[in-house]
C-alpha cells in the first residue's frame, strides 16, 4: 500500500465483501422451502410470520396477504421515485452553491449517501427505526426483526386483519365494492405492500444526511464522511425516527401531557422534526467541530453556478410533493391538501426571502430566492398534513423571515455552516414543528384530529406544548450526539478527520478525488 489512501479503500473493500457474505447467508436463511426464519410456502407470495402483517389462513393450509389498494401502491410507487430524485436535486443546489474546484466532491459525497443509505437502510436502519416495539426498550430504538427486511413482504401489507369495510381507507373513500371474500388490514399504512412503505421511508433517511453536506463542505476528508453518515444514520437519524413515527416515545404517547385530552404525540407529518431539525442542527455542528474554510470572511466564497442552484431548488420543490403528499400514504383528500399547502407555502416564502434581500441589500437575489423557496418547503413538511391554505400562507411568511434573519444572525457569530444547512433546514424544520402546534386543523381530518392552539382550547395548547418539547428534544439529540460522533472520529482518525491546508487550497475535486468538474483545455 503506497499512500494512506490505497489502505483506506482497501478496508471499505473489506467491509464490503464481508457485508456481502452476510446478506448472502441471510438470503439463503429466507429460501423457501426450509422455513427457516418464520419463511414457509405459501400459497401466494412467501408468509412471513410476521404478526405485524395482515395474511390470513385460506383454509387449505396456505396463508394469504391482505388485499392492497392498487391506487394508493401506484401513487405511493411514484411518491417513493420523487423523493428518491430529491437528493440528486440537493447535490445540484449545494454544488451550484459551492465553488467550482469543490463540485466534484460535492456531487461525491451526494451520491456515496445515497449508495451507503440504500444499503445501510435494509441491513439495519429499518429495523431500528421501525422494528416491532416488544418491550419497554423500544420506546428509544426499534427491535431487530427487520434485520435484512427479515419479515418485510412485498406482497403483504401492515396492519390488523379484518373486514375491507373496516379499513382505515374505506370511509374516507364514501365506500367501495368489495367481494365478501377479501380480507384487509384495518390499519394505517394498511393499502400497500409493507415493502413499499419501508422503501419510501428510506428515501427520507437517504435525504436527511444528503443535507448535512451543505454545512461542511469545503473541510472534511472523503473517507472519513463516509464512516460519518453510517454512524450518523446509525446513532442519530435512527433513533429519531423511531421515535416520532416508529412508535417510540415522541410518537407513543410517553410525552402526553394530559392524558384527559384528546392529543398523544407530537405532530410531524413528513418530516420537520425528523429530517430537517436532525440535519439542520447536526450540518451546524459539524461546521463548529471542524471550523472555518481557509480565507472565511477574507476572500469571495460566492456561488460559481447560479443556474445550477435553481435548477437544484426546481427539482427540489417538484420532488417535494411526493415528500409531503406521499406522506398520508394513501391517495386520498388528505394527501390532495398536502400537496396544495406545500406548494403554497413554498411560494409564499420565496416571495418573502426575495423581499427581505431585496430591501436589506439593494437588489432582489435569485440565489435568496431559491433559498427562501426551500426554506418554505422545509417549515410547511411537518404541519402539510394538518393545516389549511391560509395557514400556509403564514407558514410561508414565518419561513422566509425567520430563515433569513437566521442566516444573518449565523454569519454575524462567523459562524461557517458554508451553505446556511442551520438557518434553512434547523430553524426551518423549528419554526415550522411549533406552528404546526399552532395552526394544526381538525377540519383537514375528518375526524377532527389535529387540534392547535389557535383553536382557544386545551387540547390545542397541549398540542401546542408537545410540538415544542419533542423539536427541542430533537435538536438536544441530534446537535449533542453529532458532536460526540466527530469528536471521537478526530482523535482516532489519522491525521484528523480535516483534510490538510494544502489540499483545501487545491479544491477536494483535486485532492480527494483526483478529478475536475470543469475541463477546459
């Protein structure tokens, strides 16, 4: 092994091969005709055993899945691939952002996230996040039962067997004909295959570390990133997510606070305090950890390709409807107002940021434009499934004020989160968890749930309050554990997980990867 380098790619060469072996040993485990793992022939498909699935005994000895909505599949199918392309659209944004001697690295460390996180989220990551809950434990990470989409069918939904009439779907949509003999889950996700459900969750844990990129870059050797986002997904985002909706004790009930009063949980509906708190306060402390860019303050560190930049936000705003209206699972009135509040919020706030630049600076910034649109995005995700037009108006106004004065207040501390991940996402994500406690109706429901305070009721300000403790308790989490994760990595890693002066004045393209985004000879 000459460099340094050749030995690091020689151990992810390793890891590999051995992750190989273990999923082969798994698969062999789940054949079919040894039974091996709860894994037995059946007459449709391969039953499980999973309790937490809806089959049923045909009476011949064969078990079948529960009838899945085709509708609700083909949508969540296509919600599940925009989500997916989001990232790429994340890699233009932040790319266009940087400067040109770092794109390459930019686009690499995108890229090898969506790579490690495809892997990452079937070997382990969904069952910790979304793993039965079987004990007391449970409340903080979910159990290992999905280890290898162990017991996760393709054919299968989740849910509890009963009568079609009585699926969660069915009264929402005024009825539907069905045949005395089909079967269905009675509860939520229960319309389409278990598979697919735990496929579009992990777009979202594919995103989420995506966006920690923006507040680093520029600083962090490539090997070392990628140990980062597998512990990160491991330790942090994980965790979350079980917490708020696998279950645990943000979602569960632990942080009821009247338990009198109609609301349990805290309410995040696609992801503004799992995703974008989780990345926004994570990307600020791996600014802090690893310190500011060689000339920060002293030389231009502009954006090198301003098209790029919206044509990213673009393919953000367009895949975000699969984010937010994806979110309801089904395709239903639910998921029609998600898509409507989402796209009039992201509206709102990029009218509003361009405004706020406009008169601060002189001039109205596209670049300020396109983050106040994604600002917008960010603060309506948590509240899209709860709250009216109207309301997304104000979330949208929220959004491009508090952001902005956020970026202003980040680049007065000097503080070099290098493309404002803290400002946009963090604060976006927070501002966006508390007014959805604030604006929540119970008239998008029609079950009434979702009550806020602006309703002048108890259950609203109880609502109100549990919003607020579990996005604190997120940011506690994520910031705090994020922290220890870089620190641990910097003492032990060779020579710090930075890379040297010399390679940041050279660019990452160069140093790291040996390659330029622009060759112009």
């Amino acid at each position: 092994m000459k460099t340094r380098n050749h030995k690091y790619a020689l151990l992810l060469v390793v890891a590999v091969a051995a992750t190989s072996a273990g999923a082969l040993s798994q698969a062999f485990a789940q054949q079919v005709g040894d039974g091996m793992d709860g894994y037995v022939k059946g007459t449709s498909g391969i039953y499980t055993g999973n309790t937490n699935e809806c089959w049923y005994d045909n009476g011949e000895g064969g078990m079948l899945p529960c009838k899945i909505d085709s509708g609700d599949t083909a949508w969540i199918l296509t919600a599940t691939s925009l989500v997916l392309f989001m990232t790429p659209g994340v890699a233009f944004f932040y790319g266009g952002l940087a400067r040109s001697k770092n794109m390459v690295n930019v686009l690499g460390m995108t890229l090898i996230v969506m790579g490690l996180i495809s892997v990452q989220w079937v070997l382990w990551g969904y069952s910790l996040a979304f793993g039965p809950n079987t004990s007391d434990a449970n409340k903080f990470m979910g159990s290992l039962d999905y280890v290898g989409f162990n017991k996760v069918s393709h054919y299968a939904p989740l849910g509890a067997l009963g009568a079609c009439t009585d699926q969660f779907a069915y009264s929402s949509r005024g009825g539907y004909v069905v045949s005395p003999e089909e079967q269905c889950s009675v509860g939520w996700p229960g319309t389409v295959p278990h598979q697919l459900f735990a496929m579009f969750q992990a777009t979202f844990a594919i995103i989420t570390p995506a966006l920690i990129i923006g507040g680093i870059i520029d600083r962090m050797k490539f090997s070392a990133f990628v140990v980062f986002i597998l512990l990160w997904a491991t330790f942090v985002y994980d965790p979350i997510a079980h917490w708020v909706w696998g279950g645990g004790f943000i979602g569960g009930g632990s942080i009821d606070l009247n338990k009198d009063l109609a609301p349990t949980n805290a309410l995040d509906f696609a992801g503004g305090t799992v995703v974008h708190i989780t990345s926004g306060f994570s990307a600020l402390a791996g600014a802090l950890i690893l310190g500011r860019r060689l000339g920060y303050g002293k030389v231009p560190m502009e954006p090198h390709n301003i098209p790029m930049v919206v044509l990213g936000v673009s393919i953000l705003w367009f895949g975000w409807f699969g984010f937010n209206a994806g979110s309801e699972v089904l395709a239903d009135g639910v998921a029609v107002s998600a898509w409507v509040v989402t796209n009039t919020a992201t509206g709102m706030a990029a009218i509003t940021w361009a405004l706020m630049a406009w008169a601060h600076t002189g001039k109205p910034s596209i670049v300020g434009a396109a983050s106040g649109a994604v600002a917008g995005l960010v603060a309506i995700t948590p509240a899209s499934g709860f709250v009216g037009p109207m309301a997304a108006i104000i979330i949208g106004i929220a959004a491009g004020t508090v952001c902005y004065g956020c970026v202003a207040f980040k680049n007065s501390r000097k503080w070099d989160d290098a493309l404002d991940v803290w400002g946009v996402h963090g604060m976006g994500g927070f501002t966006g968890a508390v007014l959805t406690g604030t604006l929540a109706s119970p008239h998008i429901w029609d079950t009434g749930f979702g009550i806020g305070a602006w309703t002048g009721t108890p259950e609203g300000y109880e609502q109100q309050a549990m919003n607020i403790i579990g996005a604190l308790i997120s940011v506690g989490y994520s910031f705090g554990v994020t922290i220890v994760i870089l620190k641990v990595m910097d003492a032990v890693w060779p020579g710090g997980i930075r890379v040297t002066p010399k390679e940041e004045e050279i660019g990452l393209d160069l140093a790291q990867h040996g390659e330029r985004a622009y060759v112009n000879e």
